[in-house]
C-alpha cells in the first residue's frame, strides 16, 4: 500500500473506511497521554471539557501501527474503532479476555491505593524536578572547587539537565506502550538514581554535566508517564482532581530545589546535595516496587497469556495481543512532534509564548542568587528562602481553580455542542499574560538597590509565580483540546521546544546581567513578556478561525466524522 498524497504532504494520513477495521484504528500514539508532561502538567476543568482532552480513556488505548515503509515517519492506520492489528476479526468473541467485575481493572482498584499510586509517582516526578534547579546552589561550591572562571560555563550543568529532560520525553516516554508502566519507572529511577552518584563524586566539572545530561534523559519517564499513570486509575469524574493533586509536586519543586539545595550547600558542602537526592531516588524507587501494574494493554496482555498457558487453548485473545517493537514505537513518537511544530502555525505561535516564558522562568534561579547572595549579602540557605513568593504564586494558581473554572464555564456555549468553546480558557492565560510580566518588571525595579526593603522582590515572586504556573496549564490545555488525537505530540513537540530555550538561555544570563546590571536584565526581560501579551488575545478573540485554518485539526475532524 502506498501511502497517501496526504500523508506525502504533511505526516498525517486520512482514514480509509473501506479498509477492514482491524486495519483501520485510531488507536494511535496520540491516544496514549504519556507524553503529557513534565513541565507539561494540565488541569480540565469540567467533566464535559475532560471528555474532550487527551485524557479520555479512548484516548488511553494502545496505537496500531502498520509499518509499509522503511521511512522516517511510519504509515499509521486510522479510523474509529480500537482494535489492535491482532484482533483479527476472525476470533471469535467468547474468546476475548476482558477484566472481570471483581476489581481488576485499575480504575476500580481501592481509592487508598490509588492515592498511594499518585503519592510514589509524584514523589518520583518533584525529585527529578528538583535535581533541575537545585543545581543552582551546588554552583557557588563547583565554581570554587573546579575553578571555573566563566559562570556561562558553570550554568550548562542546568542547561544539559533541561536538554536532556526535552529528548527524554520523545524517546523515553513511549517505552511504556511496549514494556508498560511499572518496568518503564522502575528501570528508569533505577538508572537515574545510578547516575547521580558520579555527580557526587565527580573530580572533574565535565563529568558533572555529561552525567546530569544523561540521569534527566532517563527521569524524563517520571514526569511524561505520570498523568498516563493517572487516566489509568481514575475515570473523568475524578481525573482532574487527580491531575491537579499531582501538579503540585511537579510545579513547586523547581521552588522547593533551590530551598533545600541551599541550606544543604552551607551546612554539609554542595556535594551533598546529590547525596541528598540519591537518597530520595532509591525511596522513590522502593516505592514504586510495591505499585502494580496500571497500563491497561499490557495487564490485559498477561490476562490472556496466562489464559492461554492455563488452559492449553491458543483461542483466548485480547485486543492488545499484537506488541510493537521498540523501532515502530519510535517511528511513530519522535517524527510527529517535530512535523507539528514546524508545520502548524498555531504551535509556532504557542510553542514560542511558552518557550520564551520557561526560559524567563528559569533565568530567575540565575538572577534570584546574583540578587540576594552577590548583592544583598543573603546566606547560600536565605537565598533559597528567596524563592517563597513564587512558590506562593504556584499554589494560588493551583488552588484558585475553582474559580478559574467558573470564569471559563460562564463563557456562552456552543449551540452545536452544548459546551463552551475552547477559547473559554484562553481567558485564564490573558490573566497569565499580564501577570508574568508584573511579576518580573516588579522583581526588577525593587532588587535594588538594597537600601528598598527585601520583602518587596520577594512579594513580585507572587505574581511571577502564578502568571507562569497558569501559563503552563491553560496552554497545555487548549493545545491538547485543540489537536485532538494529536494531542500528545503537539505537546511533545512544545515540552521539547520550551526545555531547548529553556536550557539555552540561562547560558547567557551572566553576560547579560554583567553588560546590563540586574535591574536592566530584568526589566528587558519584562519588556519581552510584555511583547508576548497579544498573542493569548489574539487566540481568545479569533482562535476558533485560526483552528479552522489548520489543515491537520480539519483533517483530523473529517476522519472523526467519516468523511
């Protein structure tokens, strides 16, 4: 079969409906949520927006992938049934192995144990978090005992950690479509937990940074995987809350990393901040041992091997019986996201506001020490104190979702759907776009000089903090409502795209702030935010035309209505 002149042009194939429906699936890599993220966290908002997300459980099902071609981006099959490639319609279905009603399926495992799954998986992701900005604290002691001259040098052990957390997602994260969840985090802390020992007992400052490099690439799982891991064990009803549970490790451990890193750093040495976190990754690890398996495809896989062997009768089938290698997982996962984002004007234009406001975001854990260490005299363990007010600023966003959520729902809905647009929550990202650059012209004009009181750059944390956490939900969340199937790669693409510029532009951060002063730096970086205040007006106004323009979202809804 030869692939389509639609997939020629673009990547994305159109649906046959004349092909059988076992060669004709929307089980997708799309429909698997893991590459959700991290750094990339989203809260829905009502149990009908959730249905619409990538959250929804036929969105959670394993992807059929029919490999044609030995090309870079593998012919995917579509259509609207979730039959795998091996559940030929032959079989009969008496034969079909399903979860018994007795609690098998983990949706309806007990609520206590499900919240244990969301405590291990979480306590995972605020560690890989951490370890990110943490670093920030070890600098002052690595700069001294390896003599590093140049702070852009001492900063790319940060950067290599951002950069490895962007090609995690894309190549990490899909291992749980073939090997399942719980290998995937188990495997993954295993090694991450291996590879920060070297950063303790490194003699050299390269080790440090090729080893950050490589333990992010692995920890990237825990962050991607997690809200997989929650769609696996909580039904509409309760996913968002769920998620929103989550977020909170996630969204306040870049605060928490530099807290703790610093008190560590003054009192026990740098070295032992990576003493510190390994610790905490072979917890982590423990308790993950003792969670079971959630991924739905692969219990249902065992279910029917176990069957089989059990009864001697090669008949008993499931719908997931056909495995992928790990060679069609990648074709699928890591083509995709890269063709959205360079193809699709909407995501040029999100993929920009965000990447730009995450590497703001970040510069802060540069420009936060030069502030209350180099200038104010603050202690290595005050300075984390610092980052309170932003810390702050992430749990007003996180707990004023309610309200957030009647801002949206009181939006006119669609006669044809019966719910409000997608646009709705762009209103909470015009909030956002207002509130990170209050935040951070605030931070500027009050830093200095020292005589102005330190409670005030603290303060602006509040708003800096909230404006960014809104930022990464809401955006999340409109890209993921609006791409449908896609979802998750348009995602991918954009975590990839925010952790690059991310990880970039701290290294310029001490030329910057040495040619221009802190209050300069800071205040031109709020100019830029300013800049990029239009761009959720401009979607909240005219965001439905602009998605009707997109030839992969028009696409995508003709082969949802059979067209």
């Amino acid at each position: 079969m030869q692939p389509s002149s639609d997939l020629e042009k673009t990547g994305f194939p159109t649906c046959n409906t004349q092909e059988p429906k076992s060669r004709c699936s929307t089980a997708d890599p799309e429909k698997d949520d893991q590459k959700i993220s991290s750094y990339n966290i989203r809260t829905s908002f009502s149990s009908s927006s959730l249905n619409n997300t990538a959250l929804s459980p036929e969105r959670i099902l394993p992807f059929d992938i029919e490999t044609e071609r030995d090309v870079g981006f593998s012919s995917l099959s579509c259509s609207k049934t979730a039959v795998s490639l091996a559940a030929d319609v032959s079989r009969h279905p008496s034969f079909e192995v399903k979860f018994d009603a007795n609690g098998e399926k983990p949706q309806h495992w007990p609520l206590w144990y499900r919240i244990l799954i969301i405590a291990a998986v979480s306590f995972a992701s605020f560690i890989v978090v951490i370890h990110g900005t943490a670093y920030t604290r070890s600098m002052p002691g690595m700069i001294e005992e390896f003599e590093l001259k140049d702070l852009s040098y001492a900063t790319l052990g940060m950067s290599s950690y951002l950069l490895g957390i962007s090609a995690g997602s894309l190549v990490m994260a899909p291992l749980s479509e073939v090997y399942g969840r719980k290998v995937v985090y188990i495997g993954s802390l295993f090694l991450y937990s291996v590879f920060i020992v070297p950063c303790a007992l490194a003699t050299t400052y390269p080790q440090i940074i090729v080893m950050r490099f490589l333990g992010a690439f692995v920890g990237s799982v825990t962050i991607s995987n997690t809200p997989g891991t929650i769609s696996d064990i909580f039904d509409e009803k309760y996913r968002a809350l769920a998620i929103s549970s989550w977020s909170l490790a996630p969204l306040n451990g870049p605060v928490v990393g530099p807290l703790i890193g610093g008190f560590v750093a003054q009192y026990l040495g740098w070295r032992w901040i990576y003493w510190l976190l390994f610790i905490m990754s072979v917890i982590s690890w423990f308790l993950l041992i003792f969670v079971k398996e959630t991924y739905v495809p692969v219990l249902l896989q065992r279910k029917a091997a176990r069957i089989r062997k059990e009864t001697g009768d090669d008949r008993w089938w499931c719908q997931y019986d056909e495995k992928l290698s790990m060679i069609q997982v990648l074709k699928a996962s890591i083509p995709r996201p890269i063709i959205l984002a360079f193809t699709e004007p909407i995501l040029w234009l999100w993929n920009a506001y965000m990447s730009i406001t995450y590497a703001i975001l970040y510069l802060s854990f540069i420009a936060y020490p030069l502030i209350f260490v180099d200038l104010r005299g603050w202690s290595q363990s005050l300075a984390g104190l610092a980052f309170l007010g932003t810390g702050v600023g992430n749990l007003v966003a996180i707990l004023g979702e309610p309200l957030f959520r009647r801002i949206i729902n009181s939006h006119r809905k669609d006669p044809e759907t019966g719910q409000v647009p997608l646009e709705a929550s762009i209103s909470i990202l015009c909030i956002a776009s207002i509130l990170c650059p209050l935040g951070q012209i605030w931070f500027s004009c009050t830093a200095l000089p020292i005589s102005i009181h330190w409670i005030w750059p603290i303060l602006a944390g509040i708003p800096f903090g909230a404006g960014n956490c809104l930022a990464m939900i809401y955006s999340t969340n409109y890209i993921s409502n609006s791409y449908g199937i896609y979802a998750a790669s348009a995602i991918a693409g954009n975590i990839v795209m925010r952790n690059v510029l991310g990880g970039l532009l701290p290294l310029s951060a001490a030329a910057m702030y040495a040619k221009l002063g802190p209050q300069w730096a800071g205040t031109l970086l709020g100019i830029l935010e300013v800049i990029l205040i239009p761009v959720p007006f401009v979607f909240y106004k005219w965001g439905r035309k602009i998605r009707e323009k997109s030839s992969v979202i028009s696409r995508m809804q003709l082969d949802m209505q059979g067209k």
